[in-house]
C-alpha cells in the first residue's frame, strides 16, 4: 500500500473527526477474531475507529501497528485510547472515503 500523504491524513482525520469508535479491545487483548472484525469493517467503510479499555494489558500504539501490518491497513492517527485505521476498499461501491483524497 502507497503511504498516505499529509494532506491525505488530514483529510482522513477530518472525516473520522465525527466517527465512534465501532470496536474495543478489552481485556482478552488483540486476538484474531477482532482482527477479523476490523478487516470486514474496513473493507465496508474504508475509515474505522477503535479503542482500547482501561482493563487492556496492550498499548493502542502497539495494537494499532500490529493490526495494520496483519491486514494491510494504515494508521491515520492514535490519540489516547483510540485508533484510526483506513484501507482502500476492494469493492469500487464502498469507496466514498478514497473518492474524497
């Protein structure tokens, strides 16, 4: 995946700006089946937010790059307890984010 220009992650944290965060990571940390989940949501919205709860033995830094890496993904932003992640869809109808940089 081309890296994002610093125009391009201001314009993804504009656009997450009014998001929720749709996922948490709690206390059984990373595991494959929430990495799952963040693969689906991307390739649906482009854009997802997550977090991590005070009950987490992870670091958001460390969760954020591990789950980019596993599934192709880019980190737009970590402020916090939460992360922004974007990945371009495959499918041509679910790319109104990429349409917008």
């Amino acid at each position: 995946m081309t890296k994002l220009t610093k125009t391009q992650l201001k314009t993804l944290r504009k656009l997450s700006h009014k998001e929720k965060p749709i996922l948490q990571i709690g206390k059984q940390g990373l595991t494959d089946a929430f990495i799952d989940q963040i693969d689906s949501a991307l390739e649906k919205r482009e854009l997802v937010k997550f977090n991590i709860l005070q009950n987490s033995d992870e670091s958001i830094e460390k969760a954020a790059e591990d789950i980019a890496t596993q599934i192709n993904a880019q980190i737009v932003q970590t402020i916090g307890s939460t992360a922004i992640l974007y990945r371009q869809s495959t499918k041509e109808k679910n790319r109104k984010i990429t349409e917008q940089l």
